[in-house]
C-alpha cells in the first residue's frame, strides 16, 4: 500500500496527483491512496497556509481513493483527534509520525512512519540551503551566469525523483510531497497524456474571464505571474527586478506584438501596477491586470494563463503549472531558476 500525502494549495495538490500517478505506475500491484489530513486541522493553517483546502475533485472533479474511506466515522475521528494532539505544526512541521501512527493504531495498518518529504530534506538539505545561500551572493550568482552563458543546458544542483519510492521501496509507505515534477530531469513527459486529460477546468461563466480568454487567445499574449510572497525576501534578481526585465527583454525579443497580461493575488496588484519599471514594462506596452479571480476562484487565473501563447513565471508551484500546461507548440517559458522545467531561464 502506498499513501501519498497532499496539503498546501492547488499547485501542489497538482504535483502531489503526478506523484500519485507515478507511483502507481511503477507499483501496479499495490494499492495507492491519497492522504489529505491537513485539511481537517485548522490549526495547521495557522503555520503553513493551506490556501482554499483540497480543491483536486472540485475543480478537475478527480475522484481519488483517499485513505479516509478505509475508516469508519468514528474511527476518522479519532485519527483527527490523535494527529490534532501530535501539534506537528509546532515541531518543523514534521506530520509524517504523527499521521502515521493514527493510521496504524486506528486502521490496523502497517505503514512506514517515514515520508519521503523528510527523507529528502534529511539526504539534501544541507547542500540544497548552502549551494541556494552562495548562489544568492553576488560572487555565487556571477558564477551561475557564467555557466549558463556557456551552456544553457547544465542543470545546477538537478534534483532527481527519488528510485527508492518509485521503483525500489516495498513496503506499506506514507510517502508524496516532494514537489519535484516540476524540476527538468524528472521524466513529467511520460506522464504528460494522462495530467492533461485529468487537469480540464471547468468552463468560464463569469463575462470577465470570457472577454479577456478571447483576447488572450487572438494576440500573442504574454502571462506575466507576480506574487510578492514569492518575490519578498527572495534573491537580488527578484528584489531589483532583473529577473522581470531580463524575462520581458527576451519576450520582447522573440515575440513581435507581445500583449503583456498580468496576473496578481489581491496582495501583491497594487505593488505590481506601481512598479512596471521593475517588470521591464512601460506604458506603451500594451499591458491587462488580471485581478478580479479570488477565494475559491483564484484557480480561474491558472486556467486563462494556460491560454496565453507565453509565459514569466515566479517560484511557485501554481505559477509553473500555468506554463506547464500551455498547449502551444512555439511557446516561450521563462523562470528565473535554471533548474526549473520551462524552456527559458533568466
């Protein structure tokens, strides 16, 4: 049996479905469950937001076999009860035991009180933060440019899928939530028929989503993704704007008549609308904010930059999807990390 764990918002719910889609590729035999706990502790909210809940079967209406079936009413209850005591969130966020534990005292199971999450960060975690650190300082970013302007294929510190949870590990295991299928190198194309086939949105009703989706989709639209709480504290191309500039001057470059369409959460479009200079926007480019999808509708602005024939994205999981999942065949993808799944990099 394997369990994959999903919390967080929809991106990574996302990411968290190809894991579950890979695991069950690479153990047909066994059965595979999704595990979405989290989202029934408010409390965790408190620490690590977890956006507008589990959102898989309401936008795809994605069906998934979730753990929670196995159990009785009152059983799930006291699963709830003996997680909610755990107080993880307090401890660097470390459920994996915690979950674990309920799952086999109350379910009679026999999974591995490990996650793959953790383990990761265990194996990789101290050279991941220290190569991230050095490459913020000027000497660190300088070097990076330099071995991206002689060959704009090497992958810095590329993160492979791990084989154990994929190929190797037998045993009954709570496992997910390592969030790399978004990084090159990780094989998504084998994947690609069936996400694209799970991941339809539902139909626009609303008017605004509808007129500016026939824009989008009759001009050489440019998705331009800005959220300040992936930029704030950040590297020093995030916080001067050169990534931005550097990302549109390529746009710019490539593309003949760019319509520029900015999408922002409600924190972040006052900063974006006083600052197209750090955008590497001015005001004779034809420019759209995209500000209106909130709540329970934000996913609608994933849906109309999956339209768009081009897209800057941020470090965010629901930003990497929207590039990801653009169906047109001459693309331009840019992100600001090289080792991120796009076709550019700034």
């Amino acid at each position: 049996m394997k369990v994959v764990h999903i919390e967080s918002g929809l991106g990574n719910q996302m990411l968290g479905y190809v894991e579950y889609l890979a695991i069950k590729k690479n153990h047909p035999t066994e059965k595979c469950y999704i595990e979405t706990i989290i989202y029934e502790i408010p409390e965790a909210s408190e620490y690590i937001c977890q956006w507008n809940g589990y959102e898989l079967d309401r936008i795809f209406g994605l069906d998934l076999p979730n753990i929670r079936d196995l159990f009785s009413d009152e059983a799930w209850e006291k699963v709830i009860d003996a997680v909610k005591e755990s107080r993880f969130w307090e401890h660097s966020w470390n459920y994996p035991e915690a979950i674990v534990n309920a799952l086999n005292i109350y379910g009679n199971l026999n999974l591995s009180n490990i996650c793959v999450s953790n383990d990761i960060k265990r194996n990789r975690g101290w050279l991941r933060e220290k190569l991230s650190e050095f490459f913020k300082t000027d000497l660190g970013y300088n070097i990076r440019r330099k071995i991206i302007e002689y060959n704009p294929n090497r992958i810095i510190a590329r993160t492979k899928l791990p084989e154990r949870l994929f190929f190797v590990d037998e045993r009954d295991l709570l496992c997910g939530f390592t969030l790399l299928f978004r990084f090159r190198g990780n094989q998504i194309e084998t994947l690609e028929k069936e996400i694209r086939k799970s991941f339809v949105f539902p139909e626009f009703i609303e008017n605004n989503n509808i007129e500016v989706a026939n824009q989008i989709m009759s001009s050489d639209s440019v998705a331009i993704h800005v959220r300040r709480g992936d930029m704030v504290g950040g590297t020093q191309k995030y916080n001067s704007g050169g990534y931005f500039r550097r990302a549109v001057k390529l746009i710019k470059r490539e593309v003949s008549n760019p319509q520029f369409y900015i999408f922002s959460d409600p924190d972040s479009v006052t900063w974006a609308k006083n600052n197209l200079k750090m955008l590497g926007l001015n005001r004779d480019d034809c420019i759209k904010f995209v500000d209106w999808n909130k709540g329970k509708e934000s996913y609608r602005d994933m849906q109309l930059m999956t339209l768009c024939k081009n897209c800057i994205i941020t470090l965010s999981s629901f930003s990497w999807w929207s590039a990801f999942l653009i169906d047109y065949k001459n693309k331009i993808t840019v992100s600001p990390e090289v080792q991120i799944n796009t076709t550019h990099h700034c």
